[in-house]
C-alpha cells in the first residue's frame, strides 16, 4: 500500500470515528497545556499524564480540581476553559491569518541595497470539532480541517527562523495543489477508553512530551499528526506511557514523494523520589521500517534490543531530571543520546567516536495570585547529525531518520545548533493573553567541515543544507567526530517578539478571537543553513567552487515579521 492510499484510509477511519459520536478536540500545544503546568507546581493538581494530549475526563478532573481548590485567578481561567471546551458539543469555526516578512539586507551576499524584500502567506481555515465524554470510561472527537493558503512560498519562508506555527503546520501529502493555491485537508482525531489514571488511546493527532510546553527533544507538540495508538498510566509511585506511530518516510530525490513504510515506537518512566522533589524520568523511542520487529513493542530497553540483536533500528534514549526546590518553579534537564552505544558507555570509551545528542535545562515558573501566569527560561543544544541516521534499507526514502514525512518529531532546531530562549505569558483575564519571547542562536552547518575527498567521494548522497535530513552514509566525520560548533562560519541569529490574544465572549454568538504578533530578528551570517553542495562532483575545483560561492552568499540581514489571526467558533 503506497503513502497515498495509506492516508486515505486513515482519512475515511477518521469520518467513520466521527460519525459514531461527538468527538474530543485539544491538541498538545492549546493554552490548556500551561495552564496545567502551572497548577501542577502549584499544588493544585497531584499529578499528569505523561504524553499529550490528555482524555477529556483527565482535562475535566483537572479543571474541577482547580475550580475547588485553586486561587481567585486560577478558578476564573478553569471556569472559562470549562465554558469553552463542555458548553456546546459541537462546534464550527472559519478563521483567516496572514504572516508577513520583511527582510533588509545589512551588508555581504549579492544584494546590500538595504531594500526591503517582502513574502506573505495567507490563509484561510474552515473547522468542525467538538468535545463529547459517551461514558465515564469511553471518549472519542475530533477537530476536523480544511485549509486554503498561497503557494507562491513555502510556509516556513514567513516564520522566524527556526520557529513552526502549528495552524499552518500541515501535512503536505493531504493537499490539493492548484496554479495559485493549496487545499489542504487537517485531520485530528483520538479516542480514548478508561480511567483517568490508566488509560489507551487511538487516532491521528500531534503529541507532545515534556516539562516545557512548546518544545521537546523527543515529541514535540508542533510536528506533524501521525496515526497512533498509545498506553498511559498515572501512579503515585511510578508513571508509564507507550506509543506506536505510522509515518511518512521522506524521498531524497522528490520532496512531495513518500512511503508510509515507516514505523515509530517511544516508551517512558517517570519515578518519583522518595522524600525529595526530584523525579526521574527514562524514555527512548525508535524508528524502524523494513522488516517489521514486534520486539519493539515490548517494555523492555530498545537499545539492549537493537544491541544485542544487531538491528540497524534508529535508537534514541534519554533522562529527564525534574526538581520542584519550592512551590510555583520546577527545574528540569534533559538528555537525549542517539544510537546509544552500551558498549562503549560500558567500556569507558566516550571519545571514540562521534557524540550525537541533544539537551535542554532551564525552569518553568508559575506564581501565585498573579496575572503573570508562565515563565519560561531553557537552554537547548543539538549536535551535529542528531536524530539522522545511516539508511541502509533504501535509496530512494529515508525510513530510520527521526522525521515525519520530513519534519522532525523531536525539537525545532537543526543539528549542529544551540538556543537561549526565554518566554513571559501574562494573563489579566481568563479570555486575554500577551507575553514576550526571546531567543539566541547559533547554527552551523555541519557539512562545512567535509574536505573535499569526503565530497567527491559521496557522490552526492547528502542533504547538502545540513539539516535534519542529513544521511551520515559514507560521512566518517559522523562517526568519528562531533565537532559541535566547531565550523568556520557561524550564523548568530537574535529574536525579539511580543503577542497577544483576546477572545470576546457571548453566550448567544459565539467566540471572536483576535491574535497579533510582531517578531524582531537579526541574522548575521544569514545562509548558513543553506546547501554548500549542489550535487555529484568530479573535481576538486568543482567541490571547491561551490564552497566559495556558498560562503560569498552569506550575509546579514535584519527581518520584521508581522502576524494577524482571527478566529469566529460558534
């Protein structure tokens, strides 16, 4: 079955679940998410699931709980969230956006006329969605999309660099490609049956993991729906959660061909402590395709698995430390190792090879008694060749790197990067929001440190912009050497943005939201993450011709990104 009929299907289970019953439509990133962090470290609420997003009865245990024990302010933000997810089953909603750029060449490149170079994407959303418990054990819902946007760019062309908007965030294969625009068809479905403490779930939807609500090393809530079926349990004394995912394997010649021959399986442990603050929480998840190994979806450690079996499986283990010093603030670090070697952890033999991984720490802060309602303060680095891996099972599609029809599932850096990032959310009212984000960057593009035999040698078997879509085939730099950051050129990339939110509620027309945001972003060294090599090559000169004409292309620039939302739900 190719990638297309697969989705079909998935597309016709989703109207079938749909019309069996009302349906449950929160998805990982909504504002909820936050919110139920914030009353987690306030004490509020005891504990949470540890994949996103959650059943409806676990959201409205949660909002009840708050409505009965928490302060002025938290008990006004449950009972709105209360109003607008349980009022009215069924919904409808049209929403337009525009997300505008404006970039300035400073100096270098080919252009240092200081003009001002301008893309935009427009789009508009029709949705249906609404949220339905059918018994105290059984959930099922869905928020069903259809989207129109312009063509002429591609979405990530209007975005700070390195950011992903979620709304306009869609999988490509399930659109309809016309001379002026797309037709893009948005399906999120799950059901769910249980308890609030043990519970499975099925259906096509994004997933996040973590402390920090808007990024994730293993799952972000900002990637690509997939078709999954997941396992939960919440204890006082441990935290189990298991995951089985279909995905889209990406072509390294085509970028609108792909293959549903690809499979995902992640797994966690959370355990609290005893007498501390502190939680430890172990995870891993892998990517495999052909053949098919149920060994992987047993809870036992895959990488022992993949070790011991001698599979090629794309293995990716991490531990998470989460430490509450006081009410309100949590601490949390986060490493994540890709194709754990026991062997060699074992053998003591660290820098015998190259190290591919990623780590995010930093702390979360939610007040008491405040209109202040989220702080957020992380660092986050990625190496070089993270999350991509040696495919040996195909030459056409990639079906063990870390993506979903060519996205990543884990953060939204690239390899060879790292990121000072720090989020302030206020909230004077339940149905009014703004904050401010702030970010540094550094990028690389770890193919800069290839010589020029390495290149002639691979014959074009390469991402050559460095991304994630690298393939470490024949590269001995990606096993022998981590040189994180280490290249010649580095781009620095400053962020400065500022958003808000209201939302005008009436009982009898409706909900109107209105959403801005302004992004300052200055770029030196802009074009870095773009590809250095075009193709095969049979000469040094050639190799080393469009090195020069990569690096003479690099230049600094200053962008001024605009966003307009408006939303009508009824």
């Amino acid at each position: 079955m190719n990638c297309k009929k697969c989705i079909v299907l998935c597309i016709l289970l989703t109207f079938g679940l749909y019309m069996l019953s009302a349906q449950v439509s929160v998805s990982p990133d909504d504002d909820f998410y936050s919110d139920a962090t914030g009353w987690v470290l306030k004490g509020y609420v005891e504990r949470l699931p540890l994949i996103k997003p959650y059943p409806l009865n676990v959201i409205r245990s949660v909002l009840d709980e708050v409505a009965e024990k928490g302060s002025e302010t938290d008990r006004l933000r449950a009972e709105f969230y209360l109003k607008k997810y349980f009022s009215h089953s069924f919904r409808v909603s049209a929403a337009t956006s525009a997300d505008v750029k404006l970039k300035q060449v400073d100096s270098g490149g080919d252009d240092d006329t200081n003009e001002f170079e301008a893309d935009s994407l427009f789009s508009e959303r029709l949705s249906f969605f609404c949220d339905r418990q059918i018994t105290p054990l059984f959930g099922i819902g869905a928020d069903i999309g259809a989207m129109v946007r312009n063509n002429d760019i591609q979405p990530k062309d209007a975005l700070p660099r390195f950011t992903v908007n979620t709304e306009t965030n869609l999988v490509r294969p399930l659109k309809i490609e016309s001379s002026d625009v797309d037709f893009i068809l948005d399906p999120n479905v799950i059901a769910t049956f249980g308890t609030q403490s043990l519970y499975a779930s099925f259906g096509i939807n994004k997933s996040g993991y973590g402390l920090f609500p808007d990024d994730s090393l293993i799952l972000n809530p900002s990637a690509y729906q997939m078709l999954n079926a997941a396992f939960n349990y919440s204890g006082e004394h441990f935290s189990y959660s298991q995951l089985f995912g279909l995905m889209g394997a990406s072509s390294y010649t085509d970028t609108d061909s792909y293959s549903c021959r690809k499979f995902l399986s992640f797994h966690s442990l959370k355990i609290p402590v005893p007498k501390t603050n502190v939680s430890v929480g172990l995870y891993e998840s892998v990517v495999f395709s052909n053949p098919f190994m149920p060994a992987y979806f047993m809870p036992v450690p895959y990488f022992i698995i993949a070790n011991v079996a001698g599979f090629n499986e794309n293995v990716l283990s991490g531990i998470q430390l989460e430490w509450k010093p006081f009410p309100c603030l949590a601490l949390s670090a986060d490493l994540l190792l890709d194709d754990f070697d026991a062997k060699q952890v074992l053998k003591l033999k660290l820098n015998d090879g190259g190290i591919r991984a990623g780590f995010k720490t930093g702390f979360v802060y939610s007040p008491l008694e405040s209109f202040c309602d989220f702080i957020s303060l992380s660092y986050t680095l990625v190496t070089p060749y993270a999350y991509t891996k040696y495919n040996t099972l195909d030459d056409t599609y990639n079906y063990l790197d870390y993506t979903n029809f060519g996205q990543s599932l884990g953060t939204d850096l690239l390899p060879d990067s790292d990121r000072v990032s720090m989020t302030i959310q206020f909230k004077p009212r339940p149905n009014f929001r703004l904050g401010t984000i702030t970010s540094f960057i550094r990028h690389a593009n770890a193919y800069e440190s290839l010589d020029d035999e390495d290149v002639l040698s691979l014959r074009g078997q390469y991402a050559a912009d460095g991304s994630i879509n690298m393939d470490t085939q024949g590269i001995s730099y990606a096993a022998d050497t981590t040189d994180f950051l280490k290249q010649d050129n580095l781009m620095y990339v400053i962020q400065a943005a500022v958003f808000g939110e209201y939302e005008f509620v009436t009982a009898r027309c409706g909900r109107l939201s209105l959403s801005v945001q302004y992004t300052f972003e200055y770029i030196k060294n802009d074009g870095v993450d773009n590809a250095i090599f075009s193709g095969s090559y049979e000469t040094p000169e050639a190799v080393k011709a469009d090195r020069e004409r990569w690096e003479n292309a690099l230049h600094d620039s200053y962008n001024h990104y605009f966003s307009l939302g408006i939303k009508y739900t009824y």
